[in-house]
C-alpha cells in the first residue's frame, strides 16, 4: 500500500512558490507583448485590452484585510475595473493576482501550489478562493441579516438611504429587480 506522497519541505516549498511567481511574471509580459504586436499587425481591428489598460485604471493593491469587508470591497473595486474594457476572463484572474501583495501574495502562492503546473483559474474560481480566505461566510450573512433588519427608526432619509445602500451589496436576490429594491427600501 503506497501512502500519500511525503509533503515537501519549506525549502521546496519556497522555490515552488518562486518559480509560479516568475512564470505568472512571465504570462503577463507575454500577454502585454502579444497585445503590442496585434496592435501592431492588426490595427484597423481595436486589440483586446491588456494588462496596460488595467494599470491604466489604477486598480488598488491588496495586502491583507483588517477587517473581511475590506477584502470584500477589494474584490468589488477590482471588478468595477473589469468593467471599463471587455478583458478577456482569463486575463483577469492574472491581472487581478499581479496586485495581491505580502500575505495575499502568500496566499495566492500557497493555492496555485496546491494544483497542477500550469493550471489556469477562470476569474469566478479566483473569486470563489478569495472569498473562502478572505471573507468568512458568516460576515456577509450578518451583513444580510442587518440589511433584512434595516428600519429607518429616527434616522433622516439619506442616513437610512446611505445605510441601505451599503447594505443592499449583500443582499443578492432581495434587490436584484427595482421592484424587490423599492419593496425593500419601504
């Protein structure tokens, strides 16, 4: 009976995790590279935007969250930017992982170690990872909670407007038409 493989040391550890950082360097240089020379070859056609048009959106850093809604808030902010230019999916998740520092960075690191040499996430498993790091379960459904517990009482309309807003981020299916968000701004 084989058992599972012996777990690597820390030195190993270390170089694998030094090596993804260089070939996800490596990736991003070839795909800014690749955008210039189709631009290049093919400019009556617009190229599909890179990695310089990302930074050019000033996306922020993430180094690790005092608080889970910081890291929620990261994430939020970083696919606002997606927004601004028809990226291709994969690319966000690399462009997306270029501005994890420090303790993201690690983590980051430390996930990509965990599968195959060369696996490629889609940009929902890089969320669907962040989060289960980031931002525990029970913080976004406290947030809902409150949401579905959100009264004006004594409050002024936009103290209640702004509360209701902020909140309204985690409550998902509750205000995905105007007309559940109306019923539940009432």
């Amino acid at each position: 009976m084989v058992g599972p493989p012996n777990p690597p040391d820390l030195a190993q550890a270390i170089a694998a995790m030094l090596t993804r950082r260089d070939e996800q360097a490596a990736l991003l240089r070839e795909i800014v590279e690749q955008g210039r020379v189709q631009r290049y070859e093919h400019h009556q056609q617009p190229a599909v935007p890179g990695y310089e048009q990302f930074l050019s959106t000033q996306p922020p850093l993430f180094h690790k969250a005092d608080e889970p809604l910081e890291a929620d808030s990261w994430l939020r902010t970083i696919e606002s930017k997606f927004t601004l230019h028809p990226y291709n999916d994969g690319d966000k998740t690399g462009f997306a992982a270029q501005q994890l520092r420090d303790p993201a960075c690690i983590w980051w690191d430390n996930h990509l170690a965990m599968f195959p040499e060369g696996t490629r996430f889609t940009w929902e498993q890089f969320k669907e990872a962040f989060k289960a790091h980031h931002i525990p379960t029970g913080v976004i459904r406290r947030k809902l909670t409150e949401f579905l517990a959100l009264k004006q009482g004594n409050n002024r309309v936009m103290q209640y407007a702004q509360a209701f807003s902020t909140l309204s981020q985690y409550a998902g299916y509750h205000v995905d038409t105007d007309e559940k968000k109306q019923a539940c701004f009432r």
